[in-house]
C-alpha cells in the first residue's frame, strides 16, 4: 500500500503562502488543494474526503487550534499539521495535545522538513489503512 496518493488540504489566511505550499506539495505524488478560509475549509472536510490537513494556527475567524480539534472530532484518522510563524509553549503542546502529527514553523525554510512531515503522516495513513484492512478480513466487519 506505500506509495498510495492522498487528498490534502492546505489551509492558511495568505495567498502568497497557500500558492508556495500548493506548488511544492502538488509536485509530489498528493492530490492538493487549499482554503484560505479556515470556517470553509472545515466545510470541504465535512463534504469532501481529505486524508492530511495542513494548517497555519493564526487565522481569522477561526484559529488553527480550534480547528484542529473540530477535525479530529469529525474524523480522527485525517492527519493534522500544523504552521506557525509565532508560537508559545502553551500552542505547541496544545498542538499535539489536540492531535497534531507534527508542527512546521513559518516561514518554511526547508521544503524537505515540509515533504517529510507529509510522507510522514501518508505512512502514518498507510499504517492505519494495513490495520483496517486486517480488521475487515479477520472479522468480516467493514469499516464503512
């Protein structure tokens, strides 16, 4: 199952940002899309299938955090990281506390650290799907 592509959703209040990231992750092997609105992009991860969620903390109208936990209650398996270009001890603890897999910090100096936190999270996914499909097969039960 490695190599399998997933839908991510990249969501940050600056355009300049979203079109960056857009153009470093669509070059990989995931289907990529963004929202520059976090109260929409909460929307299209209830209406449509993401598997990651990558998410600036600092927006208006609803921050990263609150995010977070709104998507981890609505799907626990979609992975979340997080950005930030300012951060306190308080945030980043909450950001794993709320279940992030990882937190990148603004601005993004290294596009590997970037790639590496998402083919992290795609394994954390492929891990997930091996156990439900082991699941399926050993009790018959679907998942769905």
């Amino acid at each position: 199952m490695p190599g399998k592509q997933y839908r991510l959703l990249i969501v940050d209040d600056d355009q300049v940002i979203l079109k960056l990231l857009e153009r470093v992750l669509a070059t990989h092997t995931h289907q990529v899309e963004t929202c520059n609105d976090p109260i929409k992009a909460y929307e299209m991860i209830e209406n449509k299938h993401f598997d990651i969620v990558l998410s600036d903390i600092s927006m208006p109208g609803m921050d990263g955090l609150s995010l977070l936990r709104k998507i981890k209650n609505f799907n626990g398996t979609i992975q979340v990281i997080m950005m930030t270009g300012y951060t306190t001890i308080n945030n980043t603890l909450n950001t794993f506390r709320y279940g992030a897999v990882d937190l990148i910090f603004k601005p993004i100096k290294d596009k590997e650290e970037l790639l590496n936190a998402v083919a992290e999270a795609a394994r954390r996914l492929d891990r997930i799907n091996t156990i439900l499909t082991t699941l399926r097969s050993e009790t018959g039960v679907s998942h769905d």
